[in-house]
C-alpha cells in the first residue's frame, strides 16, 4: 500500500497552471502524479470565499500543520520529567490536578498530562458475560 504524502508548494503551482489551461482533475492528477481524490480533497479543504489559489491553500495548510498534535512534540528530558511525576496508578484527572505550575514543564507538557491513556487494572471487556 502507498503512503499518504501531502503536497508540495511546488505541486500546488503545477496544479494551478493545469488547472488555468482547463485540465479536469483526473487529468491534473495524472500530470502531477497523485490520485484524483488528492485533487479533489485539496481544492475543498484549501477554496477561499471565492476560489481555490495556490498561496492560500500552501497557507491554510501551513496554519493546520502548526495546529497538529505532532507539531507541538515534547523534548526527552520534558518528558522524562512528566513520566517521573506521573504514578502509573494515577488516572489523568489526578496527574492534571498536580501543581505543575511551579515545575517550570513547558505548556505542552502539561498538556501532555492530561491526555495521557490510563492504563486499565484489568480487561474490562473478558469481564463481561
């Protein structure tokens, strides 16, 4: 199976081109090489109040890639810290209740607490009858 790849600023101006020449957007997907649903998913998720136009669309993805979990990462020692504060025993109410504030953890560390899976005692689901 192929892997996901988003596009590129440069596609997105080869797309713009063959779309000002009037290609459709199986042709425009055959030219730059990406299946047609990639087209079609980028001029809906980047169309302006008019149009779709490269620079906007290279825009609002750079702005949802800054909003993006991945984006906003933990250093290894910010998170050697967390995991030492945190009891394995704790439910991620309690580890946010914590007084981080003082701790000087960056923000997103502390977030990090908060949305850290607890881990079950037991298997609920063989459990059940």
């Amino acid at each position: 199976m192929k892997h996901y790849k988003q596009l590129t600023k440069e596609q997105r101006y080869q797309i713009s081109g063959l779309k000002k020449a009037g290609l459709n957007q199986s042709r425009i997907a055959d030219e730059v090489g990406v299946n047609k649903s990639m087209i079609s998913r980028e001029f809906r998720r980047n169309k302006g109040l008019r149009d779709w136009y490269p620079k906007q669309a290279q825009e609002l993805r750079d702005e949802r890639r800054k909003q993006c979990v991945n984006a906003q990462r933990l250093s290894l020692p910010d998170w050697t810290e967390v995991e030492r504060l945190v009891r394995p025993d704790m439910s991620p109410e309690q580890a946010a209740r914590r007084p981080l504030a003082a701790l000087a953890l960056p923000e997103a560390a502390q977030e990090a607490l908060g949305e850290r899976p607890r881990t079950p005692r037991y298997d609920q689901k063989s459990d059940r009858h």
